[in-house]
C-alpha cells in the first residue's frame, strides 16, 4: 500500500498546486468573494491531506500489515475527494446540494486522523 499512497499523494500533490495557481490567476476576477473562499478552503484542505496521506505512505513502509494505516490513507484519499472535490464544483457551479455532501469528506478526513491516531499507539513503541 505504501506505494499506492505514496503515488497517490505526489500526484494529488501536483494537482493541487496546479488547481491552486489556477485558482490565483485564472479565477481572481471570475468567481464571486463567497466562491472563491470556497475553492480557496478546497485547496487548503487538498494540499494538507496530500501531505498526511504522504506521511500515511512513508509509515507503511515499516509497517506494511497495519489494517489502521491502510484504513488512514483509504480515509484521507476519500476525504480529498468528496471534501475538496464538492468544494471545488460548488465553487464553480453554485449547485447548493452539494454543501450537503462536504461533511462527508470532513468526516473521511477525520476517520483518518483517528486510525492514524489508533495505528501510532499501537505500532510506534
């Protein structure tokens, strides 16, 4: 799993950069204040669970068997794209329906601190 999360991470991590500098450039005088604060809060919880999805993948290197580990990176993958995901349509298309679906990934996301959480207490002595 290690090298799925690892992979997945990198390029979640080229795609937020990506979406972050469009996002600065392209969208400034394009998107409404409450839009743009919206894909704004997408790409910052994009980029932060790139990087604990990262660390999720470093850590299954030494622990490859951990059910809570693979759970963690499953969670945070899921969170990105159901979180970031709903945030970067809505800000673009207005459809209300779905802030409905956001804290789904908010709770994906938390999902994975929790087994990263439950995976360092019982693995890092």
């Amino acid at each position: 799993m290690s090298r799925y999360f690892i992979s997945l991470a990198a390029l979640n991590g080229l795609l937020v950069v990506a979406l972050g500098a469009f996002g600065a450039h392209a969208l400034k005088n394009r998107l409404d204040e409450h839009s743009l604060e919206l894909y704004q809060t997408a790409v910052q919880y994009h980029f932060y669970h790139s990087l604990a999805l990262l660390g999720v993948g470093v850590l299954c290197l030494w622990h490859p068997q951990s059910a809570l580990l693979r759970s963690s990176g499953i969670a945070f993958a899921v969170g990105i794209l159901v979180f970031s995901g709903s945030l970067y349509v809505l800000s673009f298309s207005g459809l209300r329906w779905l802030g409905a679906i956001t804290p789904l990934g908010g709770l994906a996301f938390m999902l994975g601190w929790a087994c990263l959480a439950l995976a360092s207490w019982r693995l890092l002595d």
